[in-house]
C-alpha cells in the first residue's frame, strides 16, 4: 500500500481529521482535596497488563510517573508513557502505540481531564490502515472486523461518569472478540477528574428512651377498726 493512501484522510463513524490543539491545564484551577489520577494503557483478559504508570492525586502539587517502554507483551507496545495527576486534574499521553494484527497505531494518544471535563486527541493514529480524527467526538464507537477472529469494537474518547460525579476519559477503549471463551480489552491513556470529596456527616443514633418503670401497686395497711355502742 502506498503512503499517500494512508495518509489520506478518511471520517469514520462520525470521527473527522481535524487540526490538534493541547492547552496547558493552569494550576489555579486546582481544588485541594479534589480527586485527580491518570494511566497510561490498561489490558484485562488473557493478556494482562496493570495500568501503568499510574498516577493519583488530591493534592495541588502536580505527581507524575514515566515508563519508557511497556512490558513484553503479544497485545500491545507503547514507549514514552507519561502521566500526571492533581487535585481534579488528570493527563496521560502514550507514545508509538502498536496494537496487534496491526489493528491500531498511533504516534501519540493523549487523553486530558480537568473540573469535570475532557478531552482526547489522537495523533497521526490508524484504525487497519483509515486515518482516525485527531479529536474524536465522546463516546465514537466503532465495529471492527479482524479476520479469522471475529468483530473488535472500539471506542474513541469515551467518557463516563460515576455515581459521585466524577468524569473517566479513555482516549481508546478496545474489546477483542473473546479467545477460547475470555475476552480482552484494552484501555490506552485513561484519566479521572473530580470535585473535592464531601465527608459524610455522622449519623446520630436516635436517642432511647427509658424504659419507664410501672409503679408498685399500693400495700393494704391493716387498722384496728373503731367498735361503738
């Protein structure tokens, strides 16, 4: 295949190739208290790889964690893994990313969350040979056929949010069809971002009251009974 075909840009399931833009997240935003972390790739199934690095923060002052590159692995290979983490504050970037059959490369995935609120960008990344946005849209997903094995799904920016509130961006999300019944998934520069997390105020136990004592019962006082006539 030449290069220009694969240079070409191409939409994919509403994911358009646009211009990419990183803003720096100011530390004035920061919130004491407020829950931050960050991870560069994540695999759950037959190959298993903990989410490294792995960063976590509700301090001000920034935490962060490299690799340079990722554990052997038949999955996946990444290098330059970086991180870092602040009260409600999270970035992840992953470097030469390759995963298997050559069904995802990307020369930077990065994934930003700040109050709240995300982003993920995909740099000169390839889905089988397609061209992928730079900035796909939250929660892109898409079905990918990988011969022999069965349909991988995909899914670009994918934001959820917890009970709590807080925001998870994950600049991709893979599942694999299931091998010999287990399936795989893969998560790739993964971050969450939160408010300052409220105590829960202690619960006063409801008073007892005492239990009443029923009164004696009244005593007959023998008297000698006055006698006339």
């Amino acid at each position: 295949m030449r290069m220009s075909s694969l240079t070409r840009s191409i939409p994919l399931a509403g994911a358009l190739v646009v211009p990419l833009v990183v803003m720096a997240a100011p530390a004035s935003h920061a919130t004491e208290g407020a829950r931050g972390s960050a991870y560069g790739v994540v695999a759950d199934g037959l190959v298993t790889l903990p989410a490294t690095p792995s960063v976590q923060s509700t301090s001000t002052r920034p935490i962060r964690e490299s690799v340079v590159d990722l554990p052997k692995n038949p999955l996946v290979n990444a290098s330059a893994l970086v991180t870092s983490a602040r009260a409600g504050y999270g970035r992840a970037s992953v470097a030469d990313l390759k995963l298997t059959k050559a069904l995802l490369n990307a020369e930077l995935v990065t994934a930003r969350c700040q109050a709240r609120k995300g982003s993920a960008h995909l740099g000169k990344a390839f889905l089988q040979g397609r061209r992928l946005a730079v900035t796909p849209k939250p929660n892109s997903a898409l079905q990918v056929p990988i011969e022999g094995v069965g349909t991988a799904s995909v899914v670009l920016n994918s934001q959820r949010r917890t009970p709590a509130g807080d925001l998870t961006v994950t600049a991709v999300e893979v599942n694999l069809p299931p091998v010999a019944g287990k399936p795989q998934r893969v998560g790739i520069a993964s971050v969450t971002c939160g408010a300052k997390a409220t105590p829960a105020k202690p619960k006063t136990p409801p008073q007892q009251q005492k239990p009443q004592i029923p009164a004696p019962a009244p005593k007959p006082v023998p008297r000698d009974l006055p006698v006339t006539g």
